[in-house]
C-alpha cells in the first residue's frame, strides 16, 4: 500500500493531466470538429451534433470510443476473479462475452444506420420499426443498465484507491465525477470521444 501522501498526489496530478485533455478536447470540438470543409460551422453546430456527433467520428476514433467505455475498473477486479473461479473456460467464456457484443454491433450498426439514416439513436429506430410501446421499454432498459454501469464503474475506482492507497474512496469519485460531469456537458459526445483516444 502507498502512503496517503503519495496517494493524493498521483490522483490530483492524474487528474490535472485529464483536465489538459478535456480542455483540449473542447477546443477540438469547438474549433474544428464542427466546421465542415467549406469552413462553415452552421451545419454541425446545433444540439444533433452535440449529442449525435453526426458524421465526425470514422471506425477507428468509434472502436477506440467503445474500448475504452468497457474497459473500466472491473478488469481488475472481474476478470481474474473469474479466471481463477473457473479456469481457462470461464475466461474464454468472459472473454467472449465481452467482445461478441461489439462485434455484433460493428456489423449490425452500419445495416441499422444505412435503413434508418435520419435516426438519432438505438430507440429511434426501435420506434420506427416496432412503435412507441416498445421505444419507451427499449429507453427505461437503456437508463437502467447505465445506471448500473455507471455505478459498477464508480465503486470499482473507490475501492481500487481504498485498497491502494487507504483513503476514502469518495476523495477520488468526487474530483472525477465532477470533472467528467464538466467536460462531457460543455463538449458532449464529441469531446467525450475525443478523450477516449
């Protein structure tokens, strides 16, 4: 275990470094994301652009975006928890539980985008192709498993510092929590897959 000394230090310089990123990443979206090639920033600069980030991002800025939202604190803890429960099997199965999804999704999603090109997201094109009941079911289940994500995630970093370092684990969720909640609302999903690179 590090000291608590050492232990604020790493965090609030960490931290320090992840706001240089934000703050770049709100530049990037700001001054050049937006501008098409013309340079014309009055097509991408609306609210579809903020929370869609509609056309500006290719595969790989998308893949490195999905990576880095499933690999979280849980790999220190699930993975090998479950490697040594369970044996080789169990982490094939994991392992292939985890990556079949995204794999599914980075052949189903350019089918879903090409038939509903105009959609914004997932439940968008539920609606239109199941109706508003199943829309509304599809959007609590959305909200849920975040919920649940959000928080797995979070109690994953408390107690990796509570176990590191001794400290609460609220002196690390509160600077983070606080400052992602900042960046990713002045520079929306565009920023937040910028700093996923």
């Amino acid at each position: 275990m590090i000291s608590q000394t050492a232990a604020y230090v790493i965090i609030y310089v960490v931290l320090a470094a992840c706001s240089c990123v934000a703050v770049s990443a709100g530049y990037f979206v700001f001054q050049v994301l937006r501008k098409d090639a013309s340079g014309n920033d009055d097509d991408k600069s609306g609210a579809d652009f903020w929370y869609s980030a509609r056309g500006t991002q290719g595969p790989v800025s998308l893949g490195l975006s999905f990576f880095a939202s499933s690999m979280g604190g849980w790999v220190l803890f699930a993975a090998p928890n479950v490697g040594a429960l369970s044996g080789w099997w169990g982490t094939i199965g994991y392992a292939l539980a985890s990556s079949v999804p995204l794999c599914v999704f980075s052949w189903l999603g350019p089918i879903i985008r090409r038939r509903f090109s105009g959609g914004f997201c997932l439940t968008d094109w539920v609606r239109q192709r199941f109706g508003r009941p199943l829309q509304v079911y599809v959007s609590l289940v959305s909200v849920f498993y975040m919920w649940v994500y959000m928080v797995a995630e979070l109690t994953s970093i408390g107690n990796l510092v509570r176990d590191m370092s001794g400290l609460s684990p609220l002196n690390a969720l509160l600077p983070v929590s606080i400052f992602t909640l900042t960046y990713t609302s002045l520079s929306g999903l565009p920023g937040s897959i910028w700093t996923d690179r």
